[in-house]
C-alpha cells in the first residue's frame, strides 16, 4: 500500500466548506480599503534574503529563527516572505514610484514563518496589509486605525481594543536603549532565558515578554515615552487628539515595540481576549527610515497587517460568518434530449442573472435520487426537466424550502417564476 503524502506541519489546506468564509472576508476588506483610496499591489511570494534581514534586522527571532531561506540553483539566498511591508518598499524603489509621491497600497496573500504551530499561529497564513507613503503627519496614522475601526464596525465585531506606544526617532530610541540595558543588566538573575538573551541583541524586545516574572520587573523599568524627542513626543501628541476627536477608543501601552526593527514614532495594535495568547487582530505603526534603509530616498511611511486567520477565528467565536455560499437553483434532467435541454436553461438563467448560481446535475441517477442531492446542495429551488417538459417547452419548478410548492412554466416565463422563489437585493444578493 503507498504511503499518503500529507501536508506540512502548520500549513493547512482552506476546504471548501470555509471558503465562503474566506471569500466573504477578503470581498468586505477590499470594499473598506479601496473606500479610502488605497491600490492593490500583488507582491511575488519569494525575494531575496538580504530584504528581510536589512528591514526585519537580523537579530529579531523572525531573521534568526523563523524564516524559510534555501539557495536557488544560481546561488542566490531566497526567503519565503515573512511578512510584506519589506517587499512593498522594494518594489516602490524598484519601480520608483514612491519618491515625492503620496502613495497608498493594499496587498494580501500567504507568507511563511517557521514557528511552533498552534491555535492562531501558523507556518504558513495570511495577512492584509495597507501601507502609505510620502506622508510625514500623524494624520495618516490616523487615517490607517480609522479604516480598521470602520471594518471591525462592518463586520460586527465586538470587544477588539486599540493600544498605541510612540518609540521616538533612532537617536531617543538608541538613548533609551542603553538606559534599558543598564536597568535589565542589575536585574538579569530575575529575567526569564529568552529575554537575557535578548538584552545583549534587542533589548527593546524585552519589553515584549509574556513571562510572569519578567513583565514584573519591567514594571520598575524606565519608560521609553519619557524619553522621547520633541518632535516625535508632537507627532504622538497630535494622533492621540485625533483619535479622541473621532471618537476613537485607545489605550497607551508604554511596553508596546512590535516585532520588527524598522518600526519608528507611532506603534499600535488591536487586541482581543478572546483568542488566547494570540490576541493581536491587527498591528502597524510607522517606519519613516525603512526606505532609504533598502537603497531609496528618505520616504516617510506608514502601514499596518492584520492576519486573516485570526479575524476569521475571532469572527466565529461572535457568531458572525455568513453561512456557506452555493448554488440558488438546481437543475434536475431525465433522458438524453432533457440532459441536453438541462445545460442550455442553465446557462440562459447564468447569462441573465449570474447572481442566483446555477448547478446542474451530472452523471445517472433517477430523480429521486437527484432530488435529495439538490436538497443537500442548499438550493432554493430545483428545475425539473423530463421528456414532457421538453417536447412542450415547459420547466417544473419545485420549491425545496418553506412549504413545498410545484408548478409547470413556460421556458420564456422560467426568469419571472425563479425571481418570485428566489428575490435579489439591490446588492445582488
């Protein structure tokens, strides 16, 4: 017997059955994105490795220990895209469409982070990104947790909470670092392993540890917002005015660095309690320098991911998917000349109105038997075709939902009857 071939730890197939999910998701984020005049960018899934390890920095866990790197055949060390902020800047230098511009893009899809697979973390999953740059005030800081505030009020989500941090310029971050350091180093004998390995390399990111312990020594730690510049302590200032007057609920989070050295001035995440440890929906912030850092001219910029696989967790647990999407109509045949009849009423009615969803039944079968597979598809309504029907040019339609009802129409007057079983909204639902 020949082995199965299964698929690889934490990379999972999306089955058909969650694809309604899937679809119903990405359409409702397009919608909002593109509401605020943001372009889609479809970015290549592999890129150079030394992209991520200039942007992402290369002693953050992500470059040291998580991405997916392999050589090509002439050479070259490709990686997997962890994440796709880095890939967006790279491709505006590259295509040099960044630099004195306003520039505001979306982007979607798969990236790859060799992690221990669990509820809400993958190796591979998927993010929506949208980034925007040649703008230097914290209005479009604004403007970015605007457009997630308003999705979340699309999609009926409740109990998701905003929290914001500014991490200053490089020159308060840097002064502010060695001031950590100083501090964790007379505390070293209480930090947790994987944070006394990171006070050497990325001090910042002890601030971010989940570890009992450790988090009650940062509560003695100096704060980097006391350290900020003047500038950067103005452009929070004027963020945090611009979410109040919108009506915009945050938090500050003094402890909060993200996971990625490019970020710089505003960070934020949205959070919630209901996903465990894996409580962040959406994270951003700005990361003014990341451009000039791969090769462009200094751009300022700012943006944000959020990974679909969690929206559509946190989405389940507050009952708010939509049910499985199939077909509306489905058309039962008997008989060659009815089987022939059966394919040219379907694609009529697809032709006219394409929003209803037509499946035919193919292959044998006497008409009970593709009776209950219509009932199973979720249809509507069933078309019945049978040797009467074709040599007088009538349908039977049967209601498969409700009270049941049969009736035999004309095929010229099949639209009219279809449309009484099964109305569209003006959205075309």
């Amino acid at each position: 017997m020949v082995d199965r071939i299964q698929s690889i730890r934490g990379m999972h197939d999306i089955l058909p059955e969650a694809g309604a999910a899937w679809s119903w998701l990405e359409t409702t984020i397009r919608r909002v994105v593109e509401g605020y005049g943001y372009q889609q960018i479809r970015l290549p899934i592999v890129e150079k490795t030394e992209l991520f390890a200039r942007s992402i920095g290369e002693v953050t866990d992500i470059v040291e220990k998580e991405m997916y790197t392999f050589g090509d055949r002439n050479g070259d060390s490709l990686t997997l895209r962890p994440e796709g902020t880095a890939g967006c800047v790279r491709s505006g230098i590259e295509h040099g469409f960044l630099h004195n511009q306003m520039v505001r893009l979306w982007y979607t899809g798969p990236m790859f982070r060799h992690e221990r697979p669990q509820k809400g973390r993958y190796r591979q999953f998927h993010q929506m990104g949208a980034e925007a740059f040649g703008m230097e005030g914290p209005d479009v800081d604004a403007e970015l947790i605007l457009m997630t505030s308003r999705l979340w009020r699309v999609l009926g989500l409740q109990g998701v909470r905003l929290e914001l941090n500014s991490l200053g310029s490089a020159e308060a971050r840097a002064a502010y670092r060695d001031e950590l350091q100083d501090f964790l180093r007379s505390r070293r004998d209480e930090l947790d392993e994987d944070s006394r390995r990171r006070l050497e390399s990325n001090p910042l990111r002890v601030l971010d540890s989940k570890d009992p312990g450790t988090r009650e020594v940062l509560r003695e730690a100096p704060q980097l917002l006391e350290a900020l510049d003047d500038a950067s302590r103005e452009h929070f200032e004027g963020l945090c005015e611009l979410l109040s007057s919108a009506g915009i609920e945050y938090v500050i989070n003094p402890r909060l660095v993200r996971g990625l050295d490019y970020y710089s001035r505003t960070v934020f995440e949205w959070v919630t309690d209901e996903l465990g440890a894996q409580g962040t929906v959406c994270a951003g912030g700005r990361y003014d320098a990341l451009v000039s850092q791969l090769g462009g001219r200094e751009t300022p910029a700012c943006g944000f991911a959020m990974g679909i696989e969690r929206l559509l967790t946190l989405l389940e647990a507050q009952s708010l998917l939509p049910t499985l999407a199939g077909p509306r109509v489905y058309v039962l045949s008997q008989g060659a000349a009815a089987r022939r009849e059966a394919l040219h009423i379907a694609e009529a009615v697809r032709e006219a109105r394409p929003e209803l969803g037509v499946q035919v039944h193919c292959g044998e079968g006497g008409l009970k038997a593709q009776m209950k597979r219509a009932d199973r598809s979720g249809a509507e309504v069933a078309l019945i075709l049978g040797e009467q029907e074709v040599a007088e040019g009538m349908v039977t339609v049967r209601a498969l939902r409700g009270e049941a009802q049969q009736t035999m129409v004309a095929q010229t007057a099949l639209l009219a009857e279809l449309l009484r079983h099964c109305p569209i909204d003006q959205e075309g639902h």
